[in-house]
C-alpha cells in the first residue's frame, strides 16, 4: 500500500502542468498534448526517429495510408497523402472514425499505420478484421506498440497511468473511456503470448517482423504526460545508449516495432 501510494505521488509530481489532472478522453487534452509534443525538442525527436520506421516500412504502391489515433501527432510529415483519423473530432484530423469499423472499400489501403494507439482498441479481432479486408495484398500495419520485458514491466506497472495487465486471458476490455482505458500489455498478448492463436484466427495476416526498441529515451523524455526528466541536448547520449543495447532488447525493450503484412 505504501509503495502504491509513493509511486501515485510521484507521478502526480511529474505530471506535465498543462495536463495534469485533465480528462484523457476530452478532445482538448489530445489537442494539448499535440502542444507538448511540439514544444518538448527531445520528444519531438523520438516520435520523428518512430515515424520515420513506419514510413520505412510502409509498402509502395497504390492505395492510401491509414493512421489511426493521429490526435498529437505529426506522421503526415514523413507519409505524403497520409489519411490522419482519430476516435474523435479534433484539429488537425482529417476523418473521426472507429478503428474497428473502417468507412474504407476492400483491398483500398496500402497501409495502416499506428503509434500507441492499438493497446486501446476495446477489441482488437474487430480491427485485425478490418486490416484483413481493407488492407490489399501486400499492404501492411505498422505500428508503435508498448511492450513486454522485464525492464518494462516494472516502468509500465509503477510509473505509468495506464493498465498493464500481462495476466490478461482476454483480447478486449470494456473500452469505457478511447484514450483512459487500456491494456499496455496487450499487443505483447495478442502477438508474442498467444502469437499461434492470432496466426490461426487471422491466416490472411502474416507477422514480417516485432523488434523491440527504446528502453530509456520515452521515458526519459517524460512522454506527454510527465515533465521532461533530462535536457534535451542529451539525446544523443542516450541514443547512442541504446544503440549499444540492441541485442539485450528482449529484457529491457520498452515498446517495439511491429510490422504485420498481408498476404
């Protein structure tokens, strides 16, 4: 109880000022934390240096490309054409929709991408299913996902605000709240835990590749929620860090890289 309530504490004390205590499903706080992530040079970079691994990874080709949960963001930057959506109505969104009912023809995209935005999906069979039938041969999702490993078990459990649940038995959640409820766990359940389940419930999906990534930067430069913990001219350092790291990702890997085709 006493480290519960430490830890509730420190977090409060970190918290960004423009959004401390806001609602997380209010369309403002996704438009403030679109000013934090511009104002925040070290952040900034880290979502260019994500953006620019999806790009990498999208196929060409004909079709457009899909982002879902683009509220803060800036993919559209690195993706020209890029079709920006979120769950809500907010600026700089070209389409507010449901990632789990695509307003899209079949085989119409040529990719669909995503940076933290599939561990909030309240059910994600509903979105592999749309990324089945809108996505065409050879299109791909690609996303930026939290991720298991021992390091980030205890980060996402006693520093972060959202549910990290990697006992979970089930794929979905109540999806109560868009951007308040979720499981950080879960694209770790759904692709490495039960990993021949999803390739049984979804033949037409392939997995080209999960590469764990970032063990310290995101969290150093204290996210949009939190106050930046380092200054910003360090990034180098630390990137130069985890660079040294990559074959220990498996342990200390905070999010990955995830890249699924299909066929």
């Amino acid at each position: 109880m006493m480290g519960f309530m430490m830890a509730e504490a420190l977090r409060d004390l970190l918290a960004h000022p423009l959004t401390r205590r806001l609602d997380l499903d209010d369309p403002a706080t996704t438009h403030l934390r679109r000013v934090i992530v511009a104002q925040k040079p070290f952040l900034r970079k880290i979502y260019a240096e994500w953006y620019g691994q999806i790009s990498r990874n999208l196929p060409a080709g004909p079709g457009n490309v899909l982002e879902l949960g683009s509220g803060a963001g800036f993919l559209q930057e690195f993706v020209p054409g890029l079709i920006a959506s979120d769950i809500f109505p907010c600026p700089g969104i070209g389409l507010a929709l449901d990632g789990q009912v695509l307003p899209f023809r079949d085989a119409s995209l040529r990719g669909i991408a995503m940076t933290n935005v599939l561990h909030h999906v309240p059910d994600v069979r509903l979105l592999f299913g749309e990324a089945v039938r809108c996505l065409r041969p050879g299109g791909r999702l690609v996303a930026i996902e939290p991720w298991v490993s021992s390091w980030s078990r205890i980060v996402y459990t006693r520093l972060h605000h959202e549910p990290f649940d990697t006992g979970s038995m089930e794929w979905k959640f109540s999806g109560k709240g868009p951007l308040s409820d979720a499981n950080g766990a879960l694209p770790w359940i759904v692709l490495e835990r039960d990993r021949k389940q999803f390739e049984s419930e979804f033949p037409a999906l392939r997995i080209n590749s999960i590469r764990g990534i970032m063990p310290f930067r995101y969290l150093v430069s204290g996210g949009i929620s939190m106050r930046s913990l380092v200054p910003g001219f360090t990034f180098p350092l630390w990137r130069g860090l985890e660079t040294a790291m990559e074959t220990r990702m498996r342990n200390w890997a905070m999010f990955a890289l995830i890249v699924i085709e299909r066929l």
